[in-house]
C-alpha cells in the first residue's frame, strides 16, 4: 500500500514539473492565430478558429524585450553633451591613476595615446602642448592629473559620481568595435569589467 502511494506521490509531482515546463515555454513563446471568421472580419486571437473558420493561420511570437545600455541615464545624457578623452601614454603609476579614476566612475570615455604621432598631434592642437595625462570633457580641458579638478569637470559635465549597478557576471566582456586609430580607444567601464569590487 505505501508503494502505491509513493507513485502516486511521484506521479503526481512529475505531472506538476511537467505542467510548470510547459507554462514557463508557452511564457517565452506565444501562439497567436489569424484566421476569416463567417462574417468575413479577419480576427487574430490565442484561442484555436472555430472550424468555420476560413484561412486560419497560426504564428508564434516571441517575448517582448527592450534592449538598455549598462548607463545610467544620467551617465547617457551626460556622454552625448560632455564627452570625455583621456590623454595618455605609458607614464606609470599617474597614468594609471588616471585612467582608473574615470573606470571608478563608470565614465566612458576616449584614451588617445599620445606616443603615437597622431595622439601627438591631436593632444598638441587640443592644449598647445604635450602634457599628459590629460582630460577632455566636452569642450574643456586640463593638462596633469589633479583629483579634484577632474572629479569636479566630471560632476559639472553630469557624470554620476558612482557606476551603475553591474548588469553581467565579471570577465563576460561584450566583444570590442573595431579601432578605427591605432591611437585612439574607447573604453567602457562596464565593457572592461573594472567597476570596484
């Protein structure tokens, strides 16, 4: 008697896993049908035609989604008014300081390396000289990494002061656009990964 009520039990929890599968499928994708009803209006409804029906169609649409970007809004707004070029080169520790303030803030940004000719030349018709690191915001500049300065440029130009929440797992980077320089990247915080831990 136990052993009938145990497949019973293990009959009953299949049947309720099955029916759970099956309700998270027709979730992802629905069926939906077109079909003339005997008025001749044409209806499109989830419910099977009736067999009167002329024309009846079935077709399946997929779940709606709406693609967003892994900035905060403010980060986007501020992007498309202020954007930000990081002047550089292989300076060392201020460099890098540099560059990781921007990854903290989860800025996008520009580096342009300016140990290449055109980087040279870009950073030398920006500032009149060769002064790195340097940062562009939008239409204003400052040679030398000063913390205060540059939080300050980034707060003016609308920048969040904190990155948005992290959307994918670490070290799941979206693979990279094409350069177009060999001087010239564009950085993603959230495209590196390098949002603090």
């Amino acid at each position: 008697m136990t052993i009938a009520i145990t497949r019973k039990r293990s009959a009953g929890v299949l049947a309720l896993l099955i029916l759970i599968a099956s309700a998270l499928a027709a979730a992802q994708t629905q069926q939906v049908y077109r079909y003339v009803d005997p008025e001749g209006r044409v209806v499109y409804s989830d419910k099977p035609p009736p067999p009167n029906a002329r024309d009846a169609q079935a077709k399946r649409i997929g779940k709606n989604t709406i693609e967003t970007s892994n900035l905060s809004f403010s980060a986007v707004l501020a992007q498309e008014r202020y954007p930000v070029t990081l002047y550089t080169f292989g300076c060392g520790t201020v460099c890098d300081t540099a560059s990781a303030l921007l990854n903290k803030r989860g800025v996008p940004h520009t580096v342009v390396d300016v140990g290449q000719s055109d980087g040279a030349d870009k950073l030398k018709r920006l500032t009149g000289g060769l002064d790195a690191p340097a940062l562009q915001v939008g239409d204003q500049y400052t040679t030398g990494y000063n913390e205060n300065r540059w939080q300050s440029m980034l707060t003016d130009a609308g920048y969040p002061k904190t990155p948005a929440p992290r959307t994918s797992p670490v070290g799941k980077a979206p693979a990279p656009a094409p350069e177009s320089s060999a001087a010239t990247q564009t950085v993603s915080p959230a495209a590196k990964g390098s949002y603090p831990q």
